[in-house]
C-alpha cells in the first residue's frame, strides 16, 4: 500500500532545506519532551506519525530542487527521532533505498535513541557515507528525559561500529546548566574515547521555549538573532575548547555541522588536527 502525502497543520514536512542539509521525513512528532525542543513550537503529535511512504520520499527528493546527487548533506527523519521505536524501521528502510540508488552524499541520523549492535552491523554494512550524530548535553532531568546512565551505555555500544562516522553533537550548552567545569570534563570523558568529533551547539529560543524556560525560572537570551539560531555564549565555547585542550588536546571539536561534514573525520588524522576549530 502506497500511503499518499499527509499535511500537517496545513504544512509539508516531507522534504524540506535547512542550514546544513535537506531533510526527507516519513514520519513527524516525537514523545521524547526535551523542554528546550524547537520543533514543539510546531504542535507535532506527541506520537509519531507517519507522513509519507519512503519509496516515494526517495523518488521526490531526487527531483528536489535543492539537491544535487552526491553533495547534499541529507539528514533522515529529523522531525521526529530517527530511532524511535516507531520511526527506526522507516529509517532503516530508506538507509536501504538510498544504498540501492547507489547515493554518496553525506546521510546524518540525529538521535538521542539507542542503536543496538544489531542496528551498528546494518549501518556498518551499508555502502553509504553516513553520519551518526548522538545528541548529549549533560543537562538535567528538569529539561530532558533521557538520563546520564543511559547516555553512557548507548555510547558505549558505538565502540565496536568500524565504519559508520561517529558524531557527538553536544547540544545545547546552556550557560548556567551545564557549562560548568566539572560537566564538562564528565561530557569530554565519555565523549572523546569513543565519537570521531564533538559538534558544540547552543539553544535556539522562539516563544514557546522562552515560556518553558521562564516556568523553569531559567535565563536564557531571547531576542531577534536567539529566536533564529542556536546561540553559545562565547565565554561557555572558550571554556569547552580550554578543557579540551587540556584533557583530549587531539580530539576534534567544531562549531558548525558543514564544517565537519567538509573535514575527514578519522581517528587517524587527529593528531593532525589538534586545533581543529571551526
């Protein structure tokens, strides 16, 4: 059965451009309640939905006016999380359809889900240039529902992947929450034996999130540039590249997702790259 294209609110959230990629989604929503989420300014369903057969997905994104085979940084069910038991299949589906069109653009998978070893073998095996991005921040419990313990096991299940780019996005940093010291050199300490590189991103704030944060009685700048873009206080990245120097002086960290996609991320060519900034 081939399921036809679904509105949301009136919207298309099928294939859309963004800042560093082209997002295709077959599904929309999440139940994870990351209260610092953008996306819940949409109103998505706290249960994923699905929007979009994935044949058709692929087909209409090569036709896409914004993509161009092999450049396109693409990114798999970003407007939910790709790894949502609900989601995964449907990911992994179009992981296959875009092997099978013989694809080498560069494919981010964004998630703060688990891959199991199972899930690593099939990602390892694909002939695809793929991306996987863990979001981390070391926030507390007031702001996202997924706990330290289990970040650290789920990273830890990404020591024995061999081919898939292994991405920390170390997002948001919020000053006062978890841009402390001693956070920081906890984030570095299980990030940097495992992932490739760190991306550091900061928090965007449209309305809703501002009201969240006021409820919570947390600051955070809310202004023009804020409501637009993922905003690190300059002071909060100074702090995150020192303590890197000083810990884990060869392992990358970048400031922007282009950047990264751009650099040969190995952990051969590290010791290359001790000041990879970006």
């Amino acid at each position: 059965m081939i399921l036809e294209k679904q509105l949301w609110n009136g919207k298309d959230f099928t294939i859309e451009y963004l800042k560093t990629s082209i997002t295709i989604n077959s599904y929309i929503g999440c139940n994870l309640g990351c209260e610092y989420c953008i996306l819940s300014s949409l109103e998505f369903p706290e249960k994923p939905l699905k929007i979009m057969n994935e044949n058709s997905l692929v087909e209409q994104l090569y036709s896409h006016k914004y993509f161009t085979l092999n450049l396109t940084p693409i990114s798999v069910n970003n407007k939910s999380d790709p790894l949502l038991p609900e989601v995964k299949q449907s990911t992994f589906k179009i992981f296959k359809l875009l092997e099978e069109a013989n694809i080498k653009n560069p494919i981010y998978l964004i998630s703060k889900m688990d891959l199991n070893e199972r899930d690593i073998e099939f990602l390892d095996s694909l002939d695809l240039n793929i991306y996987v991005f863990f979001s981390f921040s070391g926030l507390g419990s007031n702001l996202e529902r997924v706990t330290l313990g289990f970040q650290e096991r789920r990273i830890n299940k990404l020591r024995n992947a061999k081919k898939i780019k292994k991405i920390h996005y170390w997002r948001p940093l919020i000053a006062g929450e978890n841009d402390d010291e001693m956070t920081i050199t906890r984030m570095l300490d299980i990030v940097a034996p495992v992932f490739d590189a760190s991306i550091v991103s900061g928090l965007r704030v449209n309305e809703k999130v501002n009201s969240k944060f006021k409820e919570l009685q947390i600051d955070v700048p809310f202004n023009d540039y804020t409501k637009k873009h993922k905003y690190v206080e300059k002071h909060v990245f100074e702090r995150v590249n020192h303590i890197r120097n000083q810990l884990y002086p060869n392992y990358l960290l970048f400031r922007h997702t282009s950047c990264l996609t751009r650099s040969v991320v190995k952990k051969s060519s590290k010791s290359q790259n001790q000041d990879s900034i970006h």
